[in-house]
C-alpha cells in the first residue's frame, strides 16, 4: 500500500456515506487497492444505522465523529466536511494528525484522488465525471451533463444495487457503461418534476423567511424529488428545510435536510445546536441535515427548529 505506508495503517474495510461523492471515492480507493494486489470489502450504512455503528481499522468516507459512529482503534477518516479537507488518522475519538490536507478541494473523491496522485492513472473520461461530481456535491450544474447524473442518482437513492454497480464501475473504470446508465435512468425524471413541483406548492413556513416542505419516506418518488424542490425554494426563502418522515394521524419525522443560497447563513452553529439537543447533525455551511434517535412529532420538530435557528440568528447579530 505505497500511498498509506507512511501512516503505517492497514485497513480492514472501507465504510462510506452513500451519497454521489462517497460512491466515486470508494471506486477510486478499491482501484488503488486492486494496483497494489489487496481486496478490502466496501459498504454504505444507512443513515438510521450509523448511531449503532462501531467501526475499527477502517477508512470512512465522510463519516466523521459527528455522524454518531463509534470510533474504536484506529481509523482514517476522508472528509471535506466541518473543518475537515483531507485524510486524517484517529485513535479512538481523537484525531492523531492529518495525513494530508487540501485546500480549495469541491469534494471527497477529489481529495481521493489528489492524495493517490501518480499511483493510479486517472484518464480524461473519468476526469471529466470526477469533475461532474464535484459541482453536483456543491449544488451547481455547469457541465451539461451534471443534472442528467445527479437525476440517474436520485432515482435510485435508497437502491443498494445502485451502491454495489456503480462504485464497481467506477473501480474498472467503465465510464461509457456509467454514461449509459445515466441516459436510461434519467429519462423517468419527468414523473419525478411533477412531484417536485407539488412539493413546491405545499411549501409551509416556519418563519417568513424559512421554508419547510413534508416528505413521505414510503414514498421513493417524494425522496427524489424533494432536493430538486428545494433547490427551486432557495429562489423564495433565506433557508429550506426537508423533512422526512411518516404520516397516519399525525407526521412523525426522522430527519431533515436543509440548505441556502444566502451568503449570510452558515449552519455551522446550527449542526452544534442540533447536537446538543441528542440529533446526529453535519454538512457544510449552507447545506446539512440532522436525524432523529427516534421518530419525533412534526409540532416537536418546528419548535425545535424554531429555538435552534432564533439562536443561531442572534448569535450571527
């Protein structure tokens, strides 16, 4: 393992957040790994596993000390989240050192691939895809064919299959198979903006300026949708909050995202509330979520939002 010889650590699996980014990462490191002749098992937990979760000898991809997880030994932690922009080492819960730090770094394969630098070779096809994944991760869609992977994902959001394929592609480096892929599966997109434009229409306040929209997690077109609505409601309010959750008598929430476009919101704050109040939160200044140990009342929920976001105002004052 020549580009992890210097920390001395050899791991035993790779667990990663499965969002877009972490499945590129973990392609990227099990290709290095199959150069240097070793096979080491990959998996996505699910959000609601994280806070039973204890990992040792493993390399997290974004699934630092604030996801809930229980750090036990060693562990080497890539992350470009909450003060973290590169690969650092931790013994139990602290952090050892940082193995290498990045600056001006878009997202968690990229620092992948700038730490591997010359051990795997990395052509202009696959570049080009990092790259797509970087401005998907930040929310910006200036390659024409950004929008088009970032649907093909969020229909299969919550498909496992999706989390063993496209990581494997990515490690044998078939990027027309990818392309493919994205071409078949974002074609169903359209169902998915009549949704998100009804997600629109529901949009409630918690404030004038916050806006929160109720999503259904039975519903798997609902899930897909809710990020390309809130993406149209950061136009109309300062923060956007989904929550997500169930529904018989009353909405009972699990988790939440939020997000802005305004330069003077940072939710780093915000994350730490969150935290104290026993939710697992993080994300980046403008866009995160939080979860719930146990689903929580929607009327729970918005008085909660309501205190934590109030303090956060003030303390920006």
């Amino acid at each position: 393992m020549r580009a992890f010889s210097s920390s001395g650590f050899k791991p035993l699996e790779i667990v990663s957040d499965g969002d877009l980014d972490g499945i590129f990462a973990v392609g990227i490191l099990l290709r290095y790994f199959d150069s240097v002749g070793i096979s080491i098992p990959s998996r996505f937990p699910a959000p609601r596993e994280l806070h039973n979760l204890t990992v040792e000898d493993s390399i997290l991809v974004e699934l630092g000390p604030t996801k809930g997880l229980r750090f036990r030994g060693h562990n080497m932690l890539i992350d470009h989240h909450e003060g973290f922009s590169g690969i650092y080492m931790f013994n139990g819960p602290d952090m050892e050192s940082p193995i290498a730090e990045f600056d001006g770094i878009m997202s968690v394969v990229e620092i992948v691939v700038a730490y591997l630098n010359n051990e795997i070779l990395i052509d202009s096809s696959m570049q080009e895809l990092i790259d797509i994944v970087g401005e998907i991760d930040n929310g910006v869609y200036n390659h024409p064919k950004a929008r088009a992977l970032h649907h093909a994902y969020m229909l299969n959001v919550t498909s496992k299959e999706m989390r063993q394929k496209l990581p494997e592609w990515v490690r044998t480096n078939q990027v027309d198979v990818i392309w493919k892929w994205v071409e078949v599966e974002s074609k169903r997109w359209e169902q998915v903006q009549t949704v998100s434009a009804a997600l629109i229409d529901s949009v409630s306040e918690v404030s004038s300026d916050i806006g929160f929209i109720l999503v259904d997690l039975d519903d798997n077109i609902q899930q897909m949708a809710a990020r390309e609505a809130m993406l149209q409601l950061e136009e109309q309010y300062r923060i956007v909050i989904t929550l997500l959750g169930t529904h018989n008598k009353e909405w009972m929430i699990s988790r939440g995202g939020i997000g802005s476009k305004s330069h003077s919101v940072d939710f780093t704050s915000l994350y730490d509330l969150l935290r104290e109040k026993g939710l697992t939160a993080g994300g980046r200044p403008t866009i995160g979520g939080f979860q719930f140990l146990e689903p929580y009342p929607l009327a729970n929920v918005l008085v909660l939002l309501r205190n934590v976001l109030a303090r956060v105002s003030d303390d920006r004052k």
